[in-house]
C-alpha cells in the first residue's frame, strides 16, 4: 500500500456479471486498493449482478427494479445513507441518464462530490418517453453532479451538453487495459485451434460480446453466412452469455451454418482464445468505448468496426471502419472479411502487427496504468 492514509471511494452503477462497465472496474480497481483506496460497491443491476466485486470492497445489492419501483428507491435510498457514513465521495458508472434517480438520492444523502462517469453512446435508439427522461438527466446531472467523466467524446455527447464539458471537472477518461496481456503469441493460437478442433488453415472470425440488441448479432450472422459460402474453411466464434442467446442459436441454424458456428459463452480466458481469430467483427448498433474491442487490437488482429462507434475506437493500423445501415453492407462486410481471408491463413506478420497496435494505444493512452493514474488522480483532487 503506498499511502499511510487510506480514503472510501463509493462507487455506484449497474453491475451485471462482465458487462463493460464491471469489466472496466474488475481491471482497474484493484490497482487503486493497492495504491491505499478502499472501495464500497453499491449496485443496482435488474439481473446478473456481479457479486464479484466484493472481492474488491464492501458489496451492497439494492433491490431489484423488477421486484418494485417502490422497494428499489428504498433500498437506493437505504444504501446510499449508510454510504454516506463513510464518505462524503461517490463515482457512479452509467450507460444512460434516464435513471437519474441515484443522482437525486445521492444528492438527498449529502454526498459532497458526485462523479457522473458515461460508459454508453445510445443516441438515436430510444423511445421518445426514454429520450425525454435521459435529456432531463442530463439537466439534473448538470446541476447536482461536480465531476463529469467519459470513456469517449461519443459517451460525453451523449451525457452531456456542451457547457457541462466546458466545466473544469470535465474529462475523458479511455477504457485502458493491460495491453501486453492481450498481445499475440503464435503458440496459444496453435493451443486453442487444438481446444476447439479448429484445422489451422481455417479462417476464424471472432466476436466477443453481451447477446443484446446493441451488438447486431444478426447483422454479423448475416455476413458471416455470406463470406461462409465464399470461403468454406472458415468459422465464426462467438463469445459471451445474453438475454438474445437462444434467439441467434435459432438464426445461425436457420441460415444453414450451425456447424460453422461456435457459440462458447462466458469464458475466462478470453485473453487466450482471442489468439485464434483472424478478424474481429464488431457491428454494433452503438458503444461507449469496447474493452473487447481494445484487447483484440492489441491482438493485432484486422478488427471490422461499426461507422457509427467513437472515433477513438480508431486508432490503430488494424481498425477498419465500416458502415451497416442496410443489406448492401452487410455484402460489404463479406467483402472485407474475403480481402483478409488469404492474409490471414499465413499469420506470421500478426506478432507485428500486435506490436506496433500495442505501441499506438500506448501512445494515446489506452493502457491499464494511465487509466489507473486518471481515476486517481480524480480521487484526491
């Protein structure tokens, strides 16, 4: 521990089990613990909450907004005044402002700093109710919160209005990661290739991702049906666990591909089989700022990427912007993953490219210990 003097951080948001915001915190937390902060998890997931993160600090499950607005307020309400005895600092990870409950609360429960911290970018896809509620977020936060972070200037826009981001206590904060993890190694490739009984001149198309609405598994089931029937060694790895899981189990099997397709679920080791793909396609309708995004770049793996993403999201050599407004991009995608096929069944230039991916994201900051160092430096201020 480097300070003799400890300092309770609460911190506030919508954990469910490794969505991106309990992977950002699960990264970087516990760097903070070491650097002398003690952490107090209140959570307000409606499903999967991410228990884990006790393991970190205190862990508080408020009652869940499905059991009853009226039970969840209290249990908000219950859990932030018996925060409040422990620190007069409260950072809330968010993905919307149309739940701006935890802000009056928190305001009601007097906390002093009240650190608004946006992880999403979802302009353009509510419902009018939705939209108005989250605009009348943003005027809250403007008034009671006093810090404003985001992962990009896309989740900034969404979150706040101009002069919000003009305020001194406005920053960007990028989803760093530890980099050097998720660099390419030839031999771990050869293992999970082995694992999955996967023919090392296969072609592997990877995606990793929460089975929702916003990562377009049907767009991506679509091209990859197309680039399957041009090139018929080749397989499409889905990772991750959701709601719309059996939904796509039932596409993938209607478009005729079940046994070019791999659905493995919640893994640990995702650092490892991400040394298998060759492509990483990633249509998302929209993000923040993609953790899985960033790990395969530093994989220097060719990483098809949604137009409609935040402009940080492109910043290395391997990151390919595409558009998917309709069925002629979904044909443009085909192409693109047809153009990588060849290259990528010889993989001796990925190490490379995952060196100098690694070097560029250093550079501009995606790495773990600038992150760290960002959100510490936020704390003590």
């Amino acid at each position: 521990m480097k300070n003799t003097k400890s300092k309770t951080i609460i911190v506030l948001g919508s954990f469910n089990t490794n969505n991106g915001i309990t992977t950002f915190v699960k990264n970087n937390y516990m760097s903070l613990v070491e650097e002398g902060f003690k952490f107090e998890f209140i959570n307000i997931a409606n499903s999967a909450p991410a228990t884990e993160l006790a393991e970190i600090g205190k862990y508080i499950q408020v009652v869940q907004l499905k059991l009853g607005i009226l039970k969840h307020i209290a249990g908000l309400k219950s859990a932030l005044k018996q925060a409040r005895q422990h620190s007069t600092i409260i950072h809330m990870h968010l993905d919307s402002l149309h739940n701006f409950i935890p802000i009056v609360l928190a305001k009601a429960a007097g906390f002093k700093r009240i650190i608004i911290h946006a992880h999403s970018d979802q302009r353009g896809q509510y419902s009018f109710a939705k939209n108005t509620a989250h605009v009348l977020g943003m005027w809250i936060t403007s008034l009671l919160a006093t810090d404003y972070l985001a992962c990009s200037q896309n989740a900034a826009d969404f979150f706040y209005s101009r002069g919000t981001q003009k305020k001194p206590t406005f920053k960007i904060i990028v989803n760093g990661v530890e980099l050097d993890n998720f660099r390419y190694d030839a031999s771990k490739n050869i293992q999970v290739r082995k694992q999955f009984e996967i023919p090392p001149n296969t072609v592997v198309i990877g995606h990793c991702g929460r089975f929702a609405r916003q990562k377009n598994h049907p767009f991506l089931i679509k091209s990859f049906k197309i680039f399957h029937d041009k090139v018929p060694n080749s397989v499409l790895l889905l990772v991750g666990n959701g709601e719309h899981f059996e939904k796509i189990k039932h596409l993938v099997a209607s478009a005729g591909i079940k046994d070019s397709v791999r659905f493995l679920g919640y893994i640990k080791n995702v650092a490892e089989v991400q040394n298998a793909f060759d492509i990483f396609a990633f249509p998302s309708l929209y993000e923040g700022l993609s953790l899985s995004l960033i790990e395969n770049l530093a994989n220097g793996t060719e990483c098809l990427i949604s137009e409609n993403q935040s402009p940080e999201s492109f910043q290395a050599p391997t990151a390919h912007k595409m558009a998917i407004a309709d069925e002629i991009s979904v044909n443009q995608w085909a192409e693109k993953m047809l153009s990588f096929s060849d290259a990528t069944t010889d993989r001796s230039l990925k190490e490379m490219k995952s060196q100098t991916n690694i070097d560029v994201l250093k550079a501009k900051g995606f790495d773990k210990k600038t992150t760290v160092a960002s959100l510490k430096k936020v704390y003590e201020n």
